[in-house]
C-alpha cells in the first residue's frame, strides 16, 4: 500500500512488480500537475475531485504502471481560435493521465536536456521565451537579414515511427518507452465521437512538448549545424529564426529548409514564414520586410535612446507586439470589469494586478513604452466601471476621469500600472 506522511507519499518500493517504479515518483508528478492546474478530460474528473481520494488515485496510477497494464484513456479534444482565424486542437488528457505523463517527463528529462543544444529554448528548464527575445535581440544587430519560420502543425504532424527511433536512441528506461508508446496512439474524443491516431503528439499533453523538442533536435537543430554551422538560429519549440547575411544567403537556407522538413514530413508554414531585413539607422536599404513577430514581441526599427549620451536614434529592437495588446485587451473586455458594479476599487484591483503584473514583468522587458495603450486602455475600462457604478458621475465623463486621475496619483499603489505613473486614458 502506498503511505503518506501529512500528505506525502512514501517511497515505499516492492519487487513484486516488473517495473520498479518509486512510490515517491509518482506523488512528486502530482505535485507538479497541480501546481500547472488544467482543465478536466473526456471523464470529467478536476484536480480538486481527484483529491478527494488522493491516496488511492495515487496507488491506483502507480499499481498500474509498475505492473505494465496502463493504459491511457482518450485525450479530450479542445477546439481554441487561433489569431489569425481557423482553430487549433488542444488535446486536454485526464487528471490522472496528466500525472503519469508527467512521471515519465520527469524520468526522461535530465537525460535529453543533456543532447538539447544551447538555442534551442522551448520548454526546457532554466531557459525561456525572453531568453530567446533577448539573444535574438543581440543577433539582429550583428547579421542584415533574419529568416523567420514556423511549422505547419508540429504537434499534428510528428512522425511517430521518425519519433520513436529518436526516443529509443536516448531513452533506455523499459516502462518510459512502453507508456511513451501508448501515449502517442491514445485517441481524440470531440463531443463523444473518437478519433484514431497515426501521426502527431497532442498539444496540452504533458510529454508532448518534450517529444516535440526532441523531433526537432534531429529535425533542425543536428541539421543546421551539419548544413549551415556558420549560422545563427534560434528556435522556441516550432518557431524559429535564422540570422543570414545577405538576401540570397537568406534564400538559400529557406530552399534548403523547405526540403529539410519535406524528409521529416513536416513543412513550413507558408502565411508564417518570411525573410526580414534588419533596418536600422545605419542599414537603409529598400525592402519590403523589414518587420517580424517572435515570442509576442515585434522586431522592427524604433527610435531608441542611447544609454551613455541620451540621444536618439533608430535602432532595430522588440517591443510588445500588436496582436499580444490586442490579445491583452481581450482579456481585460473579457472580464466584463465595467458591470461589476458590487465590486469595489479593491475588488477590481485583486483581478486586475496578477495580470498586469505578468504582463509587465514579460512585455515590459524590452521597450516598456510600448504597453502605455495597454495601460491606457485599463484606466478607460475603469473609468466605465466607475460611471456605471456611482449615479453622480453617469453623464459626467470629465468629473469622472479628473476623481480617477487624482485617486490615481493620491493611491498610486492601488494599481500595478499606477505605480509606474501612467495616469492618462482617464479624460
């Protein structure tokens, strides 16, 4: 039986079973999942349902692996709109799924983080999204042109049997490679009707991303460095970048990359993929692309200060994109803060902070100026909510916004966006 101490699992091992899978790996996996959250899968079980018999969903995941006879259940298929129109598939697996994936990631991980390479920086520990930003950021000073690409489905389109002959070269683990296997055969389930599966791991899965990295370590990683190792690239799960020299250098490589991909059955995504030139104040040439969208920041040349005498000058740098303002707008429409009229100005503010908070520490990396709109366009979201909820200032939109604009110098620490000082947007 598997103890708790409090809650903890412990690590308890027999020898009964033909796989020797530690007790404790498995409440280490849990811990994990919970900390991500997610929605239910196709059985509807939420992770605070799960809790409810947590020791023996705990055993039961763990009995089952350790004897072979796991098997996963479907995976939930969520339709999410994508931005630029049509739907992406997420593939939500169930709670107790989710945790059992997570035990073989964690199993496989400290192995493959070994053979990724440095700019490679998609869901890897210690690496992130503005890592990348900031490395490419440096890059684009350096090299003229910048091929920008992206692939068409990855996670729809991995090829299992190129997949699995990559797993098995790195991944000795018997019961990794057997639940690996079964996991990437587990059918979809859309509004009760289920789909097999012979191609591409679901995106929402908790081992997916990892397989997806190692695809495309062989995929593109190995390659260019046997192709083009005097190049710099840098990838962020199917988004990438190549840094060139010159337009026909830039051509080259995407020709060659079209027939790269064609090998691994993949290919670019044609709306996605481009070739930019890295217009700055000392680059003036002609060119109809001198702009590219990468991890939610938009590279293109911008009047920037110079750090040492303050001048300015036009460099070629990231700033938030317009889709992610646009996309942050959303959320904030989203949350239909104008009709919380119950609320309070805490109330709003305990909704609104985490978000601001995150967007800032994320988007306000690399040129902070750029999110004023956005802040501007909360302080316009306020300044409904408060004519809705107080009578006096319901045809007094100038009265309104002046009350607001002094609240907002006088409790500056009510609001994240406040604290830096954006008061306009109010009147």
């Amino acid at each position: 039986m598997i103890g708790t101490t409090g809650n903890r699992m412990t690590s308890t091992r027999t020898t009964d079973k033909p796989f020797m899978i530690e007790k404790r790996r498995v409440y280490e996996a849990y811990k994990a999942v919970k900390s991500n959250q997610g929605a239910a899968g196709v059985d509807g079980q939420t992770i605070e349902q799960f809790e409810t018999d947590l020791k023996g969903n705990l055993y039961r995941i763990w009995n089952r692996m350790s004897s072979g006879s796991y098997f996963p259940p479907p995976v939930r298929a969520v339709a999410i709109p994508k931005k630029s129109g049509g739907e992406r598939i997420l593939g939500v697996p169930t709670v107790s799924d989710r945790i059992a994936q997570m035990v073989v990631k964690q199993m496989i991980e400290p192995d493959l983080e070994t053979i990724f390479l440095p700019d490679s920086y998609g869901y890897r520990p210690g690496k992130s999204a503005l890592d990348a930003v900031g490395v490419t950021r440096e890059r684009c000073w350096r090299y003229d042109w910048v091929l920008e690409f992206d692939i068409k489905g990855l996670f729809d389109n991995i090829d299992h049997e190129l997949l699995l002959k990559a797993v098995r070269r790195h991944v000795t683990c018997q019961w990794a490679l057997l639940y690996i296997e079964r996991w990437l055969t587990a059918p979809m389930e859309r509004d009760g009707v289920r789909q097999e599966r012979t191609r591409g791991t679901p995106q929402g899965g908790v081992i997916s991303p990892i397989l997806a990295n190692l695809f495309l370590h062989y995929t593109f990683d190995l390659w260019m460095g046997r192709a083009h190792p005097d190049l710099l690239w840098c990838r962020y799960a199917d988004d990438g970048l190549v840094h060139c020299r010159t337009e026909q250098e830039a051509e080259a490589i995407k020709a060659d990359l079209q027939a790269r991909l064609a090998e691994c059955r993949l290919e670019l995504h044609p709306g996605k993929t481009k070739i930019v030139y890295c217009k700055d104040g000392l680059r003036q040439g002609d060119h109809p692309n001198v702009t590219f969208d990468f991890l939610g920041f938009a590279f293109r040349p911008r009047l920037v200060k110079n750090a040492r005498n303050g001048n300015l000058f036009c460099g070629f740098n990231p700033a938030v994109s317009p889709s992610a303002l646009k996309a942050m707008r959303s959320t904030i429409r989203d949350l239909n803060l104008r009709r919380r009229t119950h609320a309070s100005m805490t109330d709003i503010a305990r909704v609104l902070n985490p978000l601001l908070r995150g967007w800032i520490a994320y988007y306000g990396r690399y040129s902070p100026s750029a999110m004023h709109s956005l802040f501007q366009h909360v302080n316009a979201t306020l300044l409904g909510w408060l004519r809705r909820k107080f009578k006096r200032f319901k045809q007094r939109k100038t009265q309104a916004g002046l009350f607001l604009q002094q609240l907002a110098r006088d409790s500056a620490a009510l609001f994240v966006h406040w604290r830096l000082g954006v008061t306009s947007g109010f009147v």
